[in-house]
C-alpha cells in the first residue's frame, strides 16, 4: 500500500486527535472481548481457588469450581478458555499415562464445562510435561528427549480430550509431526469437527518461568528445552514451522511467547493470511502485573496496550491471563 501524506499544513495528524470521538473514527485496530482466550490453572481437591506466588491474580482452581469461572468468562464475553493442570507429584510418572486418562484434571473440567456453559469454547493442551516425572514436554530417555515415541503419546493424549468434548487442541510440545498425526487420528475416530491451534513457532524462552510454577513442573525440569522449542534468534524457521503445521491440518496456528515475538506473528499473518494468535505468556503477565502493583506503571493501561500491539501485529486473538480484566475494561 502507497501511503501519502500532503505537505504541512494540508496535513495537520492533530487534526484527527483532537477529541476521543475522532480519535475513535479513526482507529485502526480494536481489541474486542471475542478475541480473548483466557487460560486456566485446574487442580485436584474440592473448593479450592490458591493464587499462584509468581502470578499475583492468577489462581488454581478445583473442577468443582470450573464450572463457575468458565460460566463467569461466558458472561464476561471472553470467547474461550485453554485449561493446565496442576498434577500432584504421585501421578507424574516415566510414561505419562495421567496425561489419556478420561478422568485426568483437564478431561473432568472439560465436561463439566461442557456441560454447564455453552456459549464459550474449551481449548486443551497436548504435551506431557505435567504429567512427566522429568518435566519434560516429551519421553526423555538417555539425555535425549524422543520425538516418535512421544508423538503416540500425543496421540492417545489427545483422543481423550476429544472424547471429553474439547473444541480446540492446542499441541504445545514442539515434536515433529504431530499435527499430522492427530489430525490423522481425530479423523479416523470420528472427531472431524475438532479444531486443532498449533503452537507452531514456540520459542524456547525465558518468560515460561511462572508457567511451570503454576504447573508443579519447575521442581522436576532436567536441563532446558532447546531441541525442540525454537532458538530466539530463528524468524524464517518460524515461517517454515508455520507453513509445516498447516500442511498436516492445523487450523490456527500460534506465536508463543507474545511481546517479544510480534514481527513474528506479523510476518505469519501477512505471509499466510490464516487464523493467527499469540500467547501473552506468564512472565509477560508477572512483568505488567509486578510493575503495575509497584505502581511503577499504569497497569489498566499498560496491561490494554500490551494487547493492541497483538491486534496492530495481524493477531485474531491472543492468549492471556489478563482475560478477565480486560474485558472488564472494555466494558468501560
Ligand atoms: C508446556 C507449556 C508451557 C507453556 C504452555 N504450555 C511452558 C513450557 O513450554 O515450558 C507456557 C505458558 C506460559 O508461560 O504462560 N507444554
């Protein structure tokens, strides 16, 4: 696009700045609550909502309880919430198979959901890392972490969240060719209509630290998770990830973490022009939230800003804790 600007002062851009109605008229991107995913933080027990230390206003909440948020994001208007289990340590095991059973956190908060709220969709995540005894997204034998072996796992992890009724299956894992094969067996199985969002280009960051507090998978991590999260410095491999997850039946695809990554997700929309979202992720959330109570920055308007950027990026929708807030904000 040619952009022209007549010479001062046929042009004057304070004309067009002069009130908030104006302002308005000429606004070119608008966050809306539909493009808020709001994850959620499940653990076992009955009536239980414990803040997490590391993400102040962020709690883990028991199923008893989900119904109850999940009906609270549907009035808010958010459009969908992305449930985490917290695992108690005695489940976590060398084979993940917490990770397929029907009864597991996420598959009972998933139907109780389901059941209950209707006008909100239910994501889901596959990886193994809160259900593995070593913290890692995958099987790890030998120091190394097993792509194919892990993939039936996801396989199997991810036909029990269908089975609960999940909408949406967000792989989160980063193994090669798992799109492929889930989309391969939710077909087989009769799951045709569910969604699958791909964290396609996830990096390898420093901003998951709160996350795996919130998880309980800190504590069990061995080493880091560079061989299959991305390298920071990696753009056109992002690109080639993208293009990779969408050709083995991904829907939507993802940019995870968010602010550090936007010429990425900018580049993904213009490159595919396909359903794109970004994950503000926790440490995104601790920074906004640790400076904000500090009163070191406006937080209602630091936390809104933070996510135009996504919107100005060619985002859909993102991925964020601020969820709740925000749309609280925007009814204002
Ligand atoms: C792991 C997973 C992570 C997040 C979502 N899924 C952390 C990791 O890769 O270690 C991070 C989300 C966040 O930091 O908010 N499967």
């Amino acid at each position: 696009m040619k952009l022209t600007v007549a010479p001062f002062p046929g042009t004057r851009f304070r004309r067009t700045r002069r009130t908030s109605a104006i302002r308005a008229l000429v606004q070119e991107n608008v966050l809306s609550k539909k493009d808020l995913i709001w994850p959620l933080f499940l653990r076992e027990g009955t009536n239980i909502k414990e803040e997490i230390p590391s993400m102040p206003g962020v709690f883990r909440h028991s199923v008893d309880r989900i119904s109850e948020v999940a009906s609270e994001a549907e009035q808010l208007g958010i459009a969908a919430v992305c449930l985490f289990p917290y695992t108690e340590i005695e489940l976590k095991t060398k084979n993940c198979s917490e990770a397929w059973n029907p009864e597991n956190l996420s598959n009972r908060a998933t139907r109780e959901i389901k059941a209950n709220v209707h006008n909100l969709a239910v994501m889901t995540d596959v990886a193994l890392d809160p259900y593995n005894i070593d913290g890692h997204d995958g099987y790890f034998r030998d120091g190394i972490i097993q792509n194919d072996e892990t993939i039936k796992a996801l396989v199997k992890q991810a036909l029990s969240q269908a089975e609960a009724g999940t909408d949406i299956i967000g792989p989160s894992d980063m193994m090669d060719g798992r799109i492929g094969a889930i989309r391969q067996a939710l077909e087989k199985n009769n799951f045709k209509d569910v969604c699958i969002m791909s964290y396609a280009a996830k990096y390898a960051s420093a901003f998951y630290g709160p996350f795996r507090d919130a998880v309980g998978a800190s504590g069990s991590l061995q080493g880091d998770k560079k061989t299959y999260q991305m390298n920071s410095s990696n753009t056109n491999e992002a690109l080639r990830l993208i293009e990779r997850d969408l050709m083995e039946g991904a829907d939507m695809i993802m940019v995870k973490p968010g602010m550090p990554y936007l010429d990425i997700c900018q580049r993904a929309k213009e490159d595919f022009g396909v359903p794109t979202f970004a994950y503000q992720v926790s440490g995104e959330y601790a920074m906004i939230q640790a400076a904000a109570q500090n009163q070191w920055i406006d937080g209602p308007n630091a936390i809104l800003e933070s996510l135009l950027a996504f919107k100005r990026a060619g985002c859909n929708g993102i991925l964020t804790y601020f969820a709740p807030m925000v749309a609280k904000l925007l009814d204002n």
